[in-house]
C-alpha cells in the first residue's frame, strides 16, 4: 500500500506548497479534486481537458518530486433536485479528465434525490418507517441505479475501472448492504472508498467493512473521529450540531492516531483482502494546524504500512 495525499487537506496552500508538503510527509501519491465539494481544488479543470501542455505540466510537477497521480476526486451531490445536474456535468468532466491523465481510480458520491420533481433539496429515507419513507426510498433507487448505469458506461469508455464511492451519510450509498446493492446492479465498475471516520461514527467496525467488501474496496481514506463521551451521551451520533462548534459535538472529525479508530486491525484488514492501492491522508481536524495535522497523520502511519506491508 502507498501512502497518498488527499490535496483539499492543505486546502489554504497553494499547488506548489502542497507537492512540498507531500515530499516532507514522506508521501508517494496524490488525489486532487476537481470541484464539487472541494472549497480550493488545486487544479483547474476546463483547462487541463483542454490544454495538453497543462497536462504535461502537471504530471511532470509531481514526477519531478516523485509523486503519482494516484486519484480525481469529484464528491458531489448527484441526484440531487437542484445541483444534480451540475454534480453530473463534473463527474463526467472528471471521468473525460482521468483518461487524459491516465487515472484509473474516480472518488466521488452516490447521490440522493429529492421526494418530488420539484423538491429544493435531497430527502434522505434512511428510516424503514413509515410505509410513505419506504416507498419513497425505492423509487429513489430505481432513479439511481438508471444514473449510474449511463455512468458506469461512460467510465468504461474512458479507461475508468473504479469509480469509488465514499460511504457517506445522506447519500444513498453509505454501508457496506447500500454499497453491494448498487455495485450488483450497475457492475464492478462500483466500489467503497472506506473512510474510517465515517463509519465509526456509525457504529461500524471498519476492519469489518473491508472483509466483508473486499475486491470492492476500490480506495481508501485516512481520518478518524473522536467522541465527547459526554455529549455523545446526551445527544448520541446523530448530533446536529454545527461542525463550526467541534467544542458542542458529541463527535468530530480528527487527525489520524488521535481518534478512535483502530488504525492496526483496520491495515491489517486491507492487506487480507489483497489490497495494493494507496491509503490517502484526509486531514479535517477543526484543532489542528491543516500543515501539522498532514504531518501527524504520515508519521502515524508510515510505521504501521511498514508493520503491515
């Protein structure tokens, strides 16, 4: 496994700051956004599908450093009843992106849509109750599963064997039972980018998830969450509270090896499933340094994809 850098962790840097960060942090790899969610994605994308001289100039910036593009991350909201169509546009900009490039690998969302043509935002049925949130959620699927089966050909067309989904709350892929539903529809194409940090919170074991999904772990995230036992005892994981008030929540997203999840059964459990892909530092600790918390997190890890090698 190759220790990898989601850039958007050093958002506030520029590109040529980032490539430095990764060659201190001792990284080999890079995942560049090229929207989407991404605040400050480190890479103009209508030019580079434009520009082959960018290309090149890309690609030769992190050769020259010994970096490898190992991913395009394009999280989105598809689906969605607004920004749906500009969250496809993106991916499949993306997708048309990664075969210039020579990316294998596509990070982005599932998508959730609306309750009603005209809703202004996604509804999210996760509940099994009542009867009205059940039917809702199928119709739901049927929509998806039409929208990544186009897509899914599309990323076949342009050299894309892993489109990988992170398990992400609000989306209709969020589990491991969410995940194999879509990938047994629309094909392997499909697969997870585990990220730990969301799935702990859940109550999910992530070393679990991993041996249950195996080939369909197409890529994976580095971040942990910590807990407040005591506001997690009054407001539980599914806490409201605002992510700009991390002091009020009963969980917050943190530096790797500073949380809760287990770091060792979790690479252990990667490399029993025969997983050789990189492991991407995603640092959105709200206490630490975006700097210093990259270089926490690779020094956490380094030793343990050594162990675990």
């Amino acid at each position: 496994m190759k220790l990898g850098l989601y850039t958007d962790s050093v958002g506030g840097k520029t590109f040529e700051q980032v490539l430095e960060i990764a060659v201190e942090a001792g990284v080999e790899a890079v995942e560049l956004a090229t929207g989407g969610q991404s605040s400050a994605p480190h890479l103009d994308l209508d030019r580079l599908l434009s520009d082959a001289d960018a290309r090149r100039r890309l690609l030769d910036g992190l050769d020259s450093r010994g970096l490898e593009l190992c991913a395009l991350n394009c999280s989105a909201w598809p689906l969605h009843p607004v920004l749906g169509a500009r969250s496809r546009t993106l991916i499949e900009h993306t997708l048309a992106l990664a075969e210039l490039l020579g990316v294998e690998t596509v990070v982005t969302m599932s998508g959730t849509p609306g309750d009603v043509p005209d809703s202004t935002t996604f509804t999210w049925a996760w509940y099994p109750w009542p009867k009205d949130q059940v039917a809702l959620l199928e119709r739901q699927w049927q929509q998806a599963l039409v929208f990544w089966e186009e897509l899914v050909a599309t990323a076949a067309r342009r050299g894309v064997s892993r489109i990988a989904f992170e398990l992400h709350p609000l989306h209709l892929v969020y589990n491991v039972p969410t995940l194999q539903r879509l990938r047994e529809a629309v094909g392997p194409v499909i697969g997870a980018n585990v990220d730990p940090s969301h799935l702990v919170w859940q109550r999910m074991d992530p070393a679990a998830v991993v041996s249950s999904l195996r080939a369909a772990v197409h890529y994976v995230h580095l971040k942990d969450t910590r807990y407040d036992d005591r506001a997690l005892g009054l407001a539980g994981v599914l806490d409201a509270r605002p992510f700009a008030e991390p002091a009020r929540r009963a969980w917050t997203f943190c530096t790797v090896g500073r949380g809760t999840v287990d770091w060792p059964a979790f690479l252990a459990a990667l490399r029993d499933v025969g997983y050789d892909g990189p492991v991407s530092i995603e640092n959105e600790d709200p206490f630490v340094d975006e700097v210093e918390g990259v270089l926490q997190a690779a020094s956490f890890v380094r030793p343990l994809l050594q162990t675990s090698a």
